[in-house]
C-alpha cells in the first residue's frame, strides 16, 4: 500500500503506520503464523524482514505467543535498494551467509 506523504509524494503504508490498522491486522496475522506453523514450517528459527517496526511487532507476538525459538531480523529488500543499494552486495552476502549457517545446521536432520 501507498499513500501521499505530507510533501506530495507517494510513501509505502504499512500495517505498523496506524494503531488502529495495527489492531485490525493482528488477529490475521497471528492466525497466518499459525497455518504456517501448522503446514510443517520450522520453528527454531524465523527471519524477520526489516528490522525497525516490523521486528519490534514481530518480537512482541513472538515473546507472547513463543511460536518461534530465535528472531532473526535483517534489513527489507525494499529499504535496502531504496537506501542503501550502493552496498546491495553486502546485504546479499549477509543473508546468504545466514542462510547457510541455518542450512549447515540442520543437516542431517532437519530441526524443528
């Protein structure tokens, strides 16, 4: 979603931006963690995109509701080109090399 920025321009909108849109999503979003629980996704690690608001949501639901052993919060790909895309490499090399621990970590079994 997008709306007008206070200077004209269009700015992103996220479910974080309104108190009162915060409250109307998070029943959906809880419920959507659940069925992803539900259809086998492991547990013992979450990587959370963007690490401002949507981590600080994300850790809240998490701390109280414990569907998840470790947080892992990395900068939005969108943040990402919009800011820093002179270090795009940097960003790539990070979340592949994470991902690879996780990888090497789980064989020969997978955790859950």
């Amino acid at each position: 979603f997008t709306h007008k920025g206070e200077n004209g321009r269009e700015k992103n909108y996220n479910y974080y931006d309104r108190a009162d849109l915060t409250a109307a999503v998070t029943d959906f979003i809880i419920w959507n963690i659940r069925e992803q629980i539900a259809m086998g996704v492991r547990t013992d690690v979450c990587f959370c995109l963007g690490t401002g608001k949507n981590e600080k949501f994300l850790r809240a639901l998490n701390d109280r509701y414990g569907f998840f052993g470790e947080l892992v919060a990395l900068e939005h790909p969108r943040f990402i080109v919009q800011y820093r895309s002179a270090s795009g490499d940097e960003y790539v090399s990070k979340y592949l090399a994470l991902l690879k621990k996780e990888k090497e970590n789980t064989l020969p079994e997978i955790r859950r």
